[in-house]
C-alpha cells in the first residue's frame, strides 16, 4: 500500500493520459468510420472497424485500471468499503466510460452500430466530463461542463480521427472522405480554440496568472503544440490543391506528425488535470521578476559537493512513518533541501546539457564529416552519467538498493528516462553508420524523442512549495517541447519521398532537430533551482 501510495501521483497522470488517448481513439473512430467514410469498401471498412473496437477496448482496459488503483488506494488510507467507495465520482465516471467503451467494442461490428457506436460515445464522454475541473466549480459550473463537452468532443474527433484518416489512405485513398475530414477538422478547430479560450477566460482570468502558474505555463504548452498541429494541417490542404493523387504521399508523412504531436497534447492535458487552475492559486503565483532572475545566464556548475555534505536519504513511507501532513500529495517527499542538494542537481543537469548540446553540434557537423556521424553513441555517455550520478540517495551512490528505489516515484520515471537514451544510442548509431539500413529503424530515434519529451509533461515534482514546481516547470516545459519537435522533424525527414516538392521540406527539417538538441543542452547548462 505504501508503494502504491508514493507512485501513485505519477501513475494516475499517465492512467489519466491513456484514458484521453483511447478515448479520443475511440470517439474520433466513430466519428471516422460513420461520417467521413461510412461509404468505404468492406475490406477498409473492417480494418477501420477493428481498430475502432482495439481502441475501445484499450479504453474499457485502463479505465478498469485507474478505477482500481484509486479504489485500492482510498479504502487502504480512509478504511473506507468497496460499498463506500462506489458513490465516488471516479467510480460512477469509470462505470460510464467502460460501459460506453464495452458498447463500442460489441456492436462496431453489428447492423445497428450506427445507432449504438454514438450511444456509447455520448456514455464516454459523459464520464470524462465527470471527473474534470468544470463539474467541481461553484461558479459557471453548467457553461463549463458545456464547454468542457465541447472541448472534448471536437478534440476526439479531430486528433482521434487522424490515425483513422491515416489507415484509410494505405488501405483505399478517397478523396472525397479526406475532403469530409478536412472540412470537419477545420470544425473541430474552431469548436477547439472556442472552447478553450472561454475556459480559459474562466479557470485563468489574467496575464499574471497564465505566466506565473504551473496551470498557466500548461495551457501555452498546448496552445503552441496545437497551433504546430494546425500549420501541418494548413500545409496538407495546400498539398491537395493538385488532387488526392499528387499530394498521397506527402498528406501520409504530415498526417503521422500530426497524430503523433496530437497525442502529446492529450499528455499535456492529463497533466492539466493534476494541477489546481490557476484562478484558485493567488499566494503562489511567480511574478516576472522572479521568473527573469531565474532564468538570468549563469556560469554552469561543474563541480559536484562531496556526499557528506548531502541530506540524509529521504525515508520511504512504511508502516512506521506514514504519518503525513494533511496536504499530503501522492508521491511527495517531504525533505528540506540544504545547499549542496541544490548544488548537486544543478551539476547534474549542467553536465547532462553539455553533453546534449555537444551531441546536436555533432549531428550538424556530420553532413560534412564522416567522422561526426558516431555522434549517436554520446548518448550512452550520457545514460551512463545518469544513472550512476544522478540522484545521491539511491544506488549506486545512495543507501537504497536498485530495485528499492523505484519506490520513489522521481526515481522511476528518471530511469525509464536512461532506458530511452540507450534506445537513442543503439539504433541511431546503427542508422548513422549504415549498420542497419531498413528504413523502419532509424524511426526508433525520433519515436523515442518524441515519446520522451511527451513523458516529461507528465513529470510531476513536489507541489508542496507551488512557486518553487512551476520555477522547475520553467524549464521542464520547454525542454519537452523541444524534444517533440525534434523527435517529429526527424521523423518527417525520413519520411518524406525523393519527389521534388518533399525535398524543400526535407531540407527545412532536417535542420530543426539538430538546433532543437542544441537548444536543449542551453536550457540544461542554465538549469538553476535556486
């Protein structure tokens, strides 16, 4: 229980993650497969199909897994009953989004899932709305539940839809359903933007707390992500003025990014939820000058503090202390920092940026030296580095063992981290040096970028100083954006064919992800927590 107990702030984030990305697969496929392109042959027909019923049934499945893990945990804190605990409003949103995903599941395939599939549909979404921030509000709570209704519905349906759309241009291109599609994105957008800007105007209110809240910082987070998403979309529109035969393959190769980047905005979003909006955070706010003399240019740290001159090992929760504040968060560890825990991490994202930057400076060099093109293998270097040196309190340097320390929530989530990298290293490396020469290989790379910095939202630090987690949050947010972009601008870049009008969009692009990792080791080598 008590590992549940400190884990669960991070796994409830990335449940709640998965849950908006089936959900938005799911809705989004139905709206694919009986609006846009209710008309398709049988064979894409049931491939559309079963994806649609893989998705809801993904959907059923982590929805049964986040009902269980907050059940688990509530009646194990409070001695509260399974009978208690079913009138929660987690319970009751659960039940209706696995009963809508079960109805979609079982009749997709039947004569009257056209009639079921929405029916199931208006159950998930109803559930979802549940359990957001609008239906806890005293104020303008019915506006907000229609806006959060809205938001959602038009969210699905443009990036659930995109797989969609992409699976049905490999199995039976139409240009009439991709019109259909595009028209009804364009909708979506609109009802997206709306929606969001009136919630906004609600949740935020003012400039000052839009830049000086973790909830504010959030939202221009998936603001700039869906305006990257809208521009690919206004290009794959200029791309079928010529008709769908000329402009396929480059409508693929965009579309892909756009899901891609569109499931990292559901990430973001899930994120959202575990924050306070920041009209309910007037004490903690970071005012402008706070954030300037953060951010101010410094000598990086290169020196690591001695270990005696650490903290003690903060002490996992166990039956003898856990004992907890009454604003006890979920993976918090409660621990006042001295100035060598500051100095010590400081050094590490110091070295670990210098290391980035190096790399992106060597992936630039390589198009004109041969010997640059090992530049992958400065990846293993840098997991090394990160997993030998950087947490003090944990093996191999600290007094808990390796399998113990993934108890702590940081911990894990910053080995899954290391894990990433050493993809990074073994098939870039394998790529840059014609090792592996299938073409599907050297998309690992990006993918894993991609997929890292879309982790990184979701990481969650102490909310016990809230000023002090969105200083943090400064940081971490760009880092993930930069990450995405250039995980995706690589992966366009391979995708994209010889054909004249793709090469200006390769050359354009392969030159993002090398700046992007540049960029990243900058902010690193700047990292400051105090």
């Amino acid at each position: 229980m008590t590992a549940l107990l400190d884990i669960f702030g991070f796994l409830s984030v990335l449940l709640r993650a998965a849950t908006l990305a089936f959900e938005a697969l799911t809705v989004g496929g139905v709206v694919f497969r009986f609006a846009i392109a209710p008309a398709s042959k049988a064979d894409a027909a049931r491939g559309l199909t079963r994806y649609l019923v893989c998705s809801a049934a993904l959907l059923a499945g982590v929805q049964i897994a986040y009902v269980a893990a907050n059940s688990a945990l509530l009646m194990a804190s409070t001695g509260l009953t399974w009978a208690e605990v079913m009138g929660a409003a987690f319970c009751i949103s659960g039940a209706l989004m696995i009963a809508g995903a079960v109805i979609v599941a079982v009749f997709a395939l039947s004569r009257v899932g056209k009639i079921a599939c929405p029916l199931g549909c208006v159950l998930i979404l109803c559930g979802a709305v549940l359990t957001s921030h609008s239906v806890a509000r005293l104020e303008h709570r019915w506006a907000l539940v229609a806006l959060t209704l809205t938001h959602h519905l038009a969210g699905d349906a443009w990036i659930g839809g995109m797989p969609y759309l992409i699976l049905s241009l490999r199995r039976e291109p139409d240009a009439a359903a991709v019109g259909r599609f595009s028209r009804m994105a364009l909708v979506s957008v609109a009802a997206l933007a709306s929606a969001g800007v009136a919630m906004s105007l609600i949740y935020i209110r003012s400039v000052g707390a839009l830049t000086g809240t973790a909830y504010g910082i959030m939202v221009l987070s998936k603001a700039l992500l869906t305006g990257v998403v809208v521009l690919l979309g206004a290009l794959n529109r200029r791309a079928l003025r010529d008709g769908l035969a000329a402009g396929l393959q480059r409508l693929r190769r965009f579309a892909e990014v756009e899901a891609g980047i569109g499931v990292t905005i559901l990430l973001a979003a899930a994120s959202l939820t575990s924050s306070p909006p920041a009209i309910d955070v007037q004490a903690g706010r970071v005012r402008p000058a706070e954030m300037a003399d953060r951010m101010a240019p410094r000598w990086p740290r290169m020196e690591t503090p001695s270990l005696s001159e650490l903290s003690p090992a903060t002490p996992l929760p166990s039956a003898s202390n856990s004992t907890a504040p009454g604003s006890f968060v979920p993976g918090e560890q409660i621990q006042p920092q001295k100035p060598a825990d500051i100095a010590w991490s400081e050094y590490n994202h110091h070295w670990a940026g210098l290391i980035v930057g190096v790399i992106g400076v060597l992936s630039l060099t390589a198009r004109r030296a041969a010997w640059a093109r090992h530049w992958p293998l400065a990846f293993l270097g840098l997991a090394v580095f990160l997993l030998v040196r950087a947490d003090s309190e944990n093996w191999p340097l600290g007094p808990r063992g390796f399998w113990e320390s993934f108890q702590v929530a940081e911990v894990a989530q910053h080995r899954l981290f290391v894990l990433l990298i050493v993809a990074f290293a073994a098939f870039e490396w394998g790529v840059q040096t014609s090792r592996i020469r299938v073409e599907r290989a050297g998309l690992i790379f990006p993918a894993v970028c991609a997929a890292g910095g879309a982790l990184l939202l979701t990481h969650s630090h102490s909310l016990g100083n809230i000023k002090e987690a969105f200083l943090v949050e400064l940081s971490h947010v760009p880092l993930a954006i930069l990450a995405v972009m250039a995980g995706w601008s690589r992966w366009l870049e391979i995708r994209v064919g010889p054909e004249r009008d793709q090469l200006s969009v390769r050359r354009f692009v392969q030159w993002i992800w090398p700046v992007c990792f540049i960029l990243i080791g900058a902010i690193l080598m700047n990292y400051r927590e105090a």
